[in-house]
C-alpha cells in the first residue's frame, strides 16, 4: 500500500489549491485523489465573479488575501505560463430605500476598515461606469475599483499543473469507496485503485462532502443546491470595462458581468432548487424562469427588454446552513481536515483557503484563523450569517 504524507480528496479549485501550497509549504510527498477529471465538477460550472464584499467580515479577510494571488496569478504560482483569466473591471454594488441599505452601508464601512479601496458614488458617477444601467431608485452605491472576474477551470487548471511541477500526484477518474481508520484516526483511504495511507486526509469533495457523514458517523451540515446563469444577448454592449454589478434591490438580487460584446452573465442570490442526489449534471431552465429573469434584468438594463438568450446553464452550491464553509478539523475524528459547504464563492476564496487549510493539514498555525469556519458552530449557534439573506452576497 503506498504511503504519503496528505491525501486531498477532489480536484476541484479548492483541493487543487490546497495541493499547491501542501507543496509550497514543504509536503514531502501529496496524493489528489479525483473521481472524474480536474476542475470537471462544480468549478467548471463557477461565474467566476471576484471580489471581496461581504457582509461577513470574516469572509473579506480571506477574498482580500484571494485578490492579491489573483492579481499577479503567475508569480504566485512560479510558473510564467500559468494564467487565471483575469478581467479586472470592478464591482458596483447598489441597494434602494428598504431593508438591504443599512446592511449594505455597514459592509461597505467594515470593508474601508480593512483596508479596501471602496467608493461611495451617486447615481450619476455610478451610471457613467455602467452606462446600459438605471439606478434611478439606487439610494446608495459602492464601488470596488479592484475586483473583476476570472475564469475557474483555469485557475484550477493552474494550480494542479504547478502543483505537479513541484511533485504532486494527482490520479483523475479514482473514486473514493470509504476510509481507512485506527481507532478514532483516519490513517488512509480505499479506491476503486487500491488502498493509500496517509498521515494526513484534506476532504475538498464540495457537495460530495456529504459522503463523509457516512465514512465518519457524524452528521454533515451540507446539501447540494442547483441554480441557473443565463447569458442574455442585448442590444448593447456590455464590455469588459464594465463592472460586474450586484442589484440589492431587485426580487432576485440579480448579479450581472459582461460576457464579451453585448451578452450579459446574469443569475439570482437566492435560495436555489435542493437536489437529492449529489451529482452537478445540468438541470432543465423552464421557460418562465427565463422570462422572469429577462424581466428582472430589463428593469435595470433598459435596452435589455429587447433581449434574447444566447446561452445558459446549471451550476450546484454545496450550501451550509449559515451559507459558509466548514473549514479546519471535525471533532472526535483524527487526521482529517475539511474545507467544503462554499455556497458559491469556493472560487473567489480558493487561494487562501487552499494556503490555510495546506497549513493546517501541516502541523502549522493557519495565518488566518479557521476558528469562525468551525464545524461546532452549527451546535453552539456562532453562524455567519449574511445580512443580506440567504443566496445574497454573504
């Protein structure tokens, strides 16, 4: 049975990063066991929107140490060829008179105090960034000059091949069957390609995290949630030098980017469609959904009343109950740690998660704390809950 130091289960963006600074941190030796292909499962399927508003200031913490990785990808990596997709265009973010202005306010604030370039504009300096928008209800507007998009197969992609560069072994199309144990210690894992012992297992599997309530007997607090993107083809353009913009005070909550010439991304931040299997295979869009979308778009994009579709798709959140993730160590389980439950912003965090997680797999005292992405907290009631509702920017 082969040995090595850390088994990282899933090859998504965040076990890929992991793999990466497991190695970049002095790993002698690092198994990534993937049951279908790198960055073939929810990260394929990522908007990849990039920026480090947050109502939970816990979470701006971690997309800020995200940002800068992203910004200068290649050296991050030390590989001149490595690349990340980025579109550095900002982020609007806009609420009307009602119950998401105080919340956005108090964000916008928390982010100034952490050191983020953020301004407040009015309704005229916020249209000449956008100018295919009305924001004639907007009662407050905030801009971040440093944000963007990116593209998340390429960033996981990127981290596998550094990762290998520098000695990992990842094995693609290698399903995980259940754990080995010693007592209370996981020591190693079964496959469908024999058994591998560890020193140390990292669970990046996503909504396959679910699997581990049956490999450790503990109860996991996430469930697979569907939603749907559409790329809608408008008479206008919506370039690149346009910023994604997050609307607080449609039904919808609807997050917007450009999606090249006059096609715009567009998706809701609320609650989606629970499955019942874990599985990230594309869901069928009915035709209402798409009209109501259309509708809600055209209210904020006028010209996009005269919209058609040129795209769309399905993509699945591995949602907690507080709609955060679960990072660090299970209690009563020994040699795992878990980083999973992102509920659509996995990608956005995926540098820092995968560094602090790499450090607490190590032995090492993470430079930002895991202790609020804590499992206990479901039990003792210290959630991290967004102040903009369940789906929303968090």
């Amino acid at each position: 049975m082969q040995s090595v130091d850390v088994i990282v289960i899933g090859a998504g963006v965040i076990g890929c990063s992991v793999a990466f600074h497991l190695s970049k941190l002095g790993a002698r030796s690092v198994l990534v066991l993937e049951q279908s292909q790198i960055g073939a499962g929810t990260t394929s399927q990522s908007s990849g929107i990039l920026r480090t508003h947050y109502s939970v200031p816990e979470n701006v913490a971690l997309a800020k140490d995200s940002w800068g990785a992203f910004t200068d990808f290649a050296n991050y990596l030390g590989d001149a060829e490595a690349a990340a997709g980025l579109v550095k265009c900002g982020y609007l973010i806009a609420a009307p008179d009602g119950p998401k202005l105080a919340p956005l306010a108090a964000a916008l604030k928390a982010q100034q105090a952490q050191g983020i370039e953020v301004r407040l504009l009015d309704r005229q300096q916020g249209e000449a960034l956008l100018p295919i928008a009305s924001l004639e209800d907007a009662a407050l507007i905030g801009f971040e000059p440093e944000a963007g998009f990116a593209d998340a197969y390429l960033v996981a992609t990127s981290f596998a091949r550094a990762a290998r560069h520098r000695g990992v072994k990842i094995m693609e199309g290698v399903t995980v069957t259940h754990l080995l144990r010693e007592g209370n210690r996981v020591v190693g894992v079964a496959t469908s390609a024999g058994n591998f012992s560890c020193g140390t297992l990292v669970s990046s599997q996503n909504i396959w995290a679910a699997q581990l309530q049956d490999w450790v007997g503990l109860p996991m607090p996430v469930k697979p949630e569907r939603h749907t993107v559409l790329a809608l083809q408008g008479p206008k353009p919506y370039s690149f030098a346009m910023p994604v913009f997050k609307d607080l005070g449609s039904p919808g909550m609807l997050y917007c980017r450009s999606y090249g010439g006059t096609q715009m991304l567009v998706s809701e931040g609320t609650v989606g469609e629970t499955l019942n299997d874990l599985n990230n295979e594309q869901g069928d869009i009915s035709l209402d959904y798409i009209a109501d979308i259309g509708e809600q778009a055209a209210v904020r994009f006028p010209s996009f009343a005269e919209a058609g579709m040129a795209s769309s798709w399905t993509g699945v959140y591995d949602v907690t109950p507080d709609w955060n993730p679960v990072l660090g160590r299970i209690p009563g389980v020994d040699g795992v740690v878990v980083g999973y439950g992102f509920s659509g912003h996995g990608f956005k965090l995926s540098p820092a998660v995968g560094r602090v997680l790499a450090q607490e797999a190590l032995g090492l005292t993470p430079d930002i704390s895991l202790a609020p992405y804590a499992y206990e907290r479901f039990a003792s009631g210290h959630l991290l809950v967004g102040q903009y509702g369940l789906g929303a920017v968090s």
